[in-house]
C-alpha cells in the first residue's frame, strides 16, 4: 500500500483541529491528538489514526460525548471511582492514571476504577506516565468480543490486555502490555485478502475445528493464548474491568467500528503503587534484575535478550525524528474530516 | 504406580506431629498440615505429601527456621511488609493473607509484601481465604529456575503462577491459579522414565532446538506460554514477588529438593480490595457475567463453560469423601519421619 509522509507536528495539529471541529474542548483534544500520535511512533498502527474516522462518527452519532461531565468520586485516600460519562477513551484515562499517580504518590498505593469510558488506546501509554513519577503499575480494560471463553464457539472476551510497567533505573521504562488472543483480527482480515493461511492453532472454524484457513477463521472465532489459562486470564480482565468498576462486562461492550446502538461503556483498571514500599534500593535491585537476565547464554541468532517496553522504545525513539508515514486512505479521511 | 489409601484425618495428625518433631510449633504444624492436605484433595501433588521429606530435610540442615520470628511492619493501614524469617512458606502466607484480608476490610485495599519466605505450595489455597471473606485477591510469588527468558538458552523464571480469585455469588469460588510455564518439569521427569514423547513447542533441547524427546528436554529449558507475552509475564511476577519485595530474583531462588547452599527467601505479593468498593450490586453482576459466559455456544465434546477453579473445587469436594492415596515412596517417608 503506498504511503503519504506527514510531518508529526503538523498532523498533531490537524487532529486537534478535527477533534475541536466535533466539540471537544482544547486541553480533551490536545489529549487525544497524543494518543494517536504516539501509537503511530510506537508502530501501534491499529491504535492511532485508522480509529480517527471511528471517534468522529460515533461523536456525531451522539455516542462518545464531545463534552462529558466526568466525575471524580473518592472512596478513600487511596481509591477513586470515575464515571466518564462516554467521554472519548484517551480523556478517561488521561484523567484516571493522573488520578491514580496523585493517591500513590499520598498513600502508597492508587486503585481507580473507571465507568462509562470508550477505547482508550494502549494501555501502556498510560502505564509510562506512572512509570515516569517513579511508580509500578497495573492496568486492565475490557473490549468488544474477539476471543472465545475456553471450550465455547462464539467470541465474548475482548483482547483484554494485561498491562504491567515499572521503572528501571534506566530511560527505558519495562512496560509489558500484552492482548490475551493469539492474532489480531486485522491480521486474520488481511490474510483472506492476500489468500494467505494463518499459523496453526490461533483461530477455529464455525464449526469449533482448528483452521489455517483465514476465511473460515473469520466465520469462527479467534483463541486466547495458552488455551484455558489465556482464558482465564481474559476472564479474570473482565471481571476487574468490567463486573468490578460498573462498566459492561460479559460481551456486552460494543464493537466502536460497527455497533452504533449505544456507547460503549468500557472499564478500566488502574493500580499503582511506590517502588520503595518494601525496600530502600528498589532501582539498584530492578538494574541487576535486568542485568542478570540479559546476561543468559542466547539462542542461536538472538543478538539480545529483550525486557518487555524495550523495542517499543526503540520505535518510538526512531519513528520520532522520522515524519508519519499514512493511507491513502487515512488521508482522505483527514481531508474529509477536516471540512 | 500402586498406592496405599490412608484416612485424611489419620493422615494430618500424623503430619502434624512430625512438623512438631522437625520443631514446629503446633499452630505452625497445623497450618503446614492443612495446606499439604489441602493439596493432596484437589489433586495438587507436587505441592503436597511428595514435598514432605524435602522440608524437613531443609529444617534439619537449618534452611527453614521451625521457630521464626516473623515481623509484621506497618507501611499504612493498607500495607504491611513481612520478614518471615526463613519460616517454613505456610506459615509465611498464612500470616501475609490474613494481614492483606486485615488491611482490606479496614480501608478497602490490602497490599502485603513478604520476603525470606518459602515454598508455599498452590497460591490458589491462600486465594480462597480472601475469596471467603469476600474479597478479590491477587497474589504473586516467584520459584526456582525452571523456565528460560524468550531468546535465553538457560532456565531463569520459576513457573511463577498468576493468581486471581473472586467471590462468585456461589459456593464455588473462581481462583485461576495459572503457572506461565507450558509444561511441568516432573511431567517430563516421567515422560523420560517411561520413554514416552512430550508434547511440541514446550521445550528446546541444549542448543536451543524444539524437541518432543523428554531426556533432551531435561537437558535444555521449558518454555513460557505463548513465547515473548508469556515470558514477559513471567518477568513481571519475578519484579513484583521478588524485587519489589526485597526476596530472591533473577534467578537466585534456590531448589529446594537440591540446593542447599541457603535459605529460599522466595518473596510473595498479595493485593486484596473489597468487591462493593465501586458497585452496590457485586454479586448480582459476577453471577451475571458467568451465567452470560457459560450459556455460549460449546465446541462439540464440551458439557459445560467451566470457570477457574470450578473443577478444582470438584475434586475437592469428591476427594474429601474418599481416603487419600499415597505412593509407597510417601509412605515410606512418612514412617521413616515419624521415627
């Protein structure tokens, strides 16, 4: 597919201006515009752009609230409840991880719980802003189906990721943020468009059977990793997403791209605590931890053994001094949006 | 494999009474009895009477203190850090979840770090306490080498299980207790005896090659579930148990069937919040999410959707009607202990 170059600030600047344009306020939209930006420099192209178009037609459909009145409930020192009030995804969690900082920085330890929110993009864009004040961090949120439960034949559980990051005494944060399925929808799609297979044991047919086959694989459903434990696991995100905070759990959050029948009300999770809690050398221990792994005999062709956050570093460090490269078709959607 | 049926109640005095003799006082001898049977009846036995000799073998060479004095520090009324004094892993846990249980009542969020412990069998057993008293518990504890970083040639991770547990509106508690390593090492141990073949994709053999030839296996390392992501879980578990905590990491937690150059000082984390902190209705909503869940469509062959932990408690509850069996070799341990 051939590409466009756009130059980073430019198009920040256009995607402000568009999400202006569909009534959010400046300071919601300048949040927004980081998010897809930043999943485009980390290569995270299914978070960034593509969902720009998305955003805007569920504004217009009056099912993401362009100026939400979100509310800050405070349970204790330690924990907050936030209804977002179908804000867009990005100001929910903008506003819940600052939250979350704010209560482990006071107490320790932050649990914030968020309702009535929509996708809000990686999980650990919001995991680095608590790793840069110094804290470890747990994030959790639920999404439409795409999985099925273990044993069942129809997708329920979202990729539902599990999100962990800490400091490591070193500029690049160990930020792991990792869906529960084995392939990416996207993936399977573009497979049946290039009659390409799939790997083996990633998805089934209608039928429950293994498939290798990309167009039986979208008639069946996607498999979590690990067989019943992924399952487990993507159950165990749903219930701390979703059945926890009051947001729509057991298959019941909608698909942003195709259900326009009602927002979305995602949950999400985020926990955060202080490295030195337990003990006083917290960055000299996490160094050695590193130190100590990357250390191992390697595998025949592994030049290096990699932390979790750290070719995404990398990326983004590398895609930052480089313009965006997009779609023709995300800048037709640019154009027509900015009309 | 014959066995011998022994009576539970029978078969806990009799364990009791040879922690008393290795030194234990009689609560900490109960604790360690109850676990142990506990994991024989769910049909855990790794972590029950095969582990037995192993800890009195470590209190004799004075690896385990059978007289701890265990420290309970107060971080806040939320956190709590616990120096276990080399105690046996039990007792360890079984102080550091009715402390997590303790803070959560209190203020809604329990957090409690443990260091200098030990082997502490199925995180899942410490799981139900908190389940039963109503709350949602995470729990964290790393192990001994037994899993190789992706890209690493040498084992580093322990299994290092994930545990999660919720009340469910029902009898039967949902607990995944999910270890992040594809295969058990003693189940390659007994596909190498009985010259059978393991199964692909779960070990590589010294050179780093995928093998299904068990004595291979041995001498290579077991793989993590679903490669980088489950690798990175397994960091993740190592950071908070280990790390954090100020126990064992990177590698340095000790065998304890044959090392004995030290103590363990395995570290756990437990993470305990109340249900009703952000939702009236808990209850109704969980029942809600696993009926939704198990009314799906089922793959042919599949009765019923089961959740984590509903087959565990099954056995559980067919185990404690019979007696429990033993091998001869446990036997044989147990009379050569008792003496």
């Amino acid at each position: 597919m051939e590409k466009v170059n756009l130059k980073t600030k430019i198009l920040k600047k256009e995607i402000i201006k568009i999400f202006k344009k569909f009534g959010l306020n400046n300071n919601h939209a300048l949040i927004s515009a980081n998010a897809i930006i930043n999943a485009e420099l980390v290569g995270a192209y299914g978070h960034g752009l593509s969902r720009l178009k998305m955003y805007c037609d569920r504004i217009s459909k009056k099912l993401i609230n362009p100026k939400p009145k979100i509310k800050i409930k405070k349970i204790s020192s330690s924990i907050s409840h936030i209804n977002a009030d179908d804000s867009i995804g990005f100001v929910a969690a903008d506003i819940a991880i600052k939250q979350a900082i704010k209560n482990a920085k006071k107490t320790g330890i932050g649990l914030v719980a968020v309702k009535n929110s929509g996708h809000y993009g990686l999980s650990g864009y919001y995991a680095e802003q608590a790793v840069k004040k110094n804290l470890i961090t747990m994030i959790y949120t639920n999404a439409p189906p795409a999985v099925a439960p273990h044993g069942a034949l129809k997708s329920l559980f979202g990729t539902n990721p599990i999100c962990f990051g800490t400091p490591t005494g070193s500029k690049i944060p160990f930020i792991l943020d990792t869906s529960i399925s084995m392939i990416n929808r996207g993936n399977i799609r573009l497979a049946e468009r290039n009659n390409k297979k799939i790997p083996k044991g990633v998805a089934l047919d209608k039928f429950g059977k293994p498939t290798t086959n990309a167009k039986k694989a979208l008639q069946g459903v996607q498999l979590p990793i690990a067989g019943f434990r992924g399952s487990g696991l993507a159950w165990m995100v749903d219930i701390l997403s979703g059945v926890l905070t009051g947001g729509n759990h057991a298959g019941k959050v909608k698909d942003p791209f195709d259900d326009f029948s009602g927002p979305q009300n995602i949950g999400h999770l985020f926990i955060t605590f202080k490295t030195n809690l337990f003990v006083k050398n917290y960055n000299t221990r996490i160094i050695d931890n590193i130190k100590k792994i990357k250390k191992l005999p390697k595998i025949k062709g592994v030049k290096e053994i990699m932390y979790p956050g750290q070719n995404k570093y990398k990326r983004f460090k590398m895609n930052s001094k480089k313009e965006i490269k997009v779609t023709h078709i995300t800048k037709k959607d640019l154009e027509t949006l900015k009309r």
